[in-house]
C-alpha cells in the first residue's frame, strides 16, 4: 500500500487537470542549515489525480516524512524524434528542389542542342572510307 498523500500536494491543483508535471522529491536535507536542493525525480503527463498516486510510489518522494512536490510544466516539451523528422523532411524538401532544378537544365540542355544530322545515304561508316 502506498503512504497517503500530503494534503498540500493534493490541493495543488484539480485532481482532473491534464498536464505535463514535474514530480520532486523531499529535500534530503530536512534541518535549516546546509542546501536544500530537492532531487527531480521524473517528468510525466497525465491527469493530476493519477499523477499524485503515482508520485507518492516514487523512491525518494518521501525522505523524512513531509514528501515531495510536484509542479506543472508550463512549456511543453520538445520530443527530439520530431526535431529528427524535421530535420530529415527539410532536407527531403532540398533534394527535391535540387532535382527540380537539375530536370530544367537537362530540358533546357536538350532543347538547345543541335540536331542530329541526317544523311541522305544513311550515317557515315568510318571503316569504309
């Protein structure tokens, strides 16, 4: 069975708001002197309700009684596997104005050509002159 749930963590926020939300953990430091610096535990996105059951199972969500916190993100996060796809779309967008640009050369190329020359016998077999 999980410990309850501090009061102060569950009137943080409506128990049905979705987010994207910082869990912490209890200072380890619990006197007044020395840092205090409470350890970031995850970052997960859900309702707060669940969000709260899930935290207080966390290690080092509660290290000397009082418990963690746990704040909601307001910026969203940036998934790096997009900014991988992005980066690969950009350069699939590059390649294909490339090609566009080399298939107008060709065209171009082919239109100011000479034309093959005809020859009223037939082109010209160099092993028989």
């Amino acid at each position: 069975m999980s410990p309850p749930i501090p009061k102060r963590v569950l009137d943080a926020y409506p128990p049905t708001e979705i987010g994207t939300w910082e869990i912490y953990g209890e200072d380890p430091n619990p006197d007044f002197g020395g840092e205090h610096h409470p350890p970031l535990l995850e970052v997960v996105t859900g309702t707060y309700s669940n969000v709260t059951k899930y935290a207080v199972g966390l290690k080092d969500f509660f290290q000397w009684g009082g418990g963690g916190r746990i704040k909601k993100r307001e910026t969203n996060l940036r998934n790096v596997d997009d900014l991988e796809v992005e980066k690969l779309l950009e350069t699939k967008r590059l390649l294909e104005q490339q090609i566009a640009e080399i298939d107008m050369r060709v065209a171009s190329t082919r239109a100011l050509r000479a034309p093959e020359p005809e020859f009223p016998h037939g082109p010209i077999d160099p092993e028989r002159e």
